[in-house]
C-alpha cells in the first residue's frame, strides 16, 4: 500500500531540490530522514518535512508499521515564477526569475526486495 505528501509553494529552484531528492529514493523512511538530518543543502529540511508527513499519512490514514515504509517515489514539479526587474547597463533592464518548486514524496510498505515476488 502507498501514502503520499506534497508540499507545494517551496521557494526554492527545482533544480536544487532535485539533487537532495534523487538521494533518498528507494531508501527505508528512518534512513532517509537521519540523511536528510545531516545534509547541508537547505532543500534538505523541506524535504525532511515532506517525508515526516508521508510517514505520518501511512501510519494514520492506512495503519502502516513505521519501520516497514520505504521511499517509493519522489519528484520536484516547478511552481509558478516569481519576475522581478533589476537595472542592466545601457538603461535597460533584466529580469530575475524566482523559482518555485512543488515537492512530492510516496512511501510504500513493499521494500525494494519485496517487488520480485508474486
């Protein structure tokens, strides 16, 4: 069985979430949070929060055990942008483009070895 968290209007760029992100996928849920616990990257505790609250929707909502979940998935979508103008040389102007992501984390209670067997 799955459960799901998505954290949407993060401000930050996608593309710094998704190098934290592509190193917790297929991990046990307490591994993942004790990497995300030592990380420096700033994406790491949005995603830590994303996680707790995956976990939590599984134990809750489906009665699964917290040591059993792995995470299954998780991706970064980008959200709307924030334009912003700055002064450039020559008179002109330049924008600044301020990203936004939408994270989205789904924990299973099937572990990796479990997906063989049928």
């Amino acid at each position: 069985m799955q459960a799901r968290a998505v954290a949407r209007y993060i401000r930050m760029s996608p593309r710094k979430v998704r190098r934290t992100l592509q190193l917790i996928k297929g991990l046990p849920v307490r591994e993942a949070q004790s990497l995300l616990d030592l990380m420096p990257h700033r994406a790491a505790k949005a995603i830590r929060r994303v996680v707790d609250s995956a976990a939590a929707n599984a134990e809750n909502n489906h009665e699964m055990e917290a040591e059993e979940l792995w995470v299954e998935q998780a991706w970064v979508d980008a959200g709307p942008m924030l334009k912003r103008w700055r002064a450039a040389s020559g008179g002109r102007v330049s924008m600044i483009r301020k990203r936004i992501s939408h994270i989205a984390v789904v924990v299973s209670d099937e572990g990796p070895e479990d997906e063989g067997e049928s």
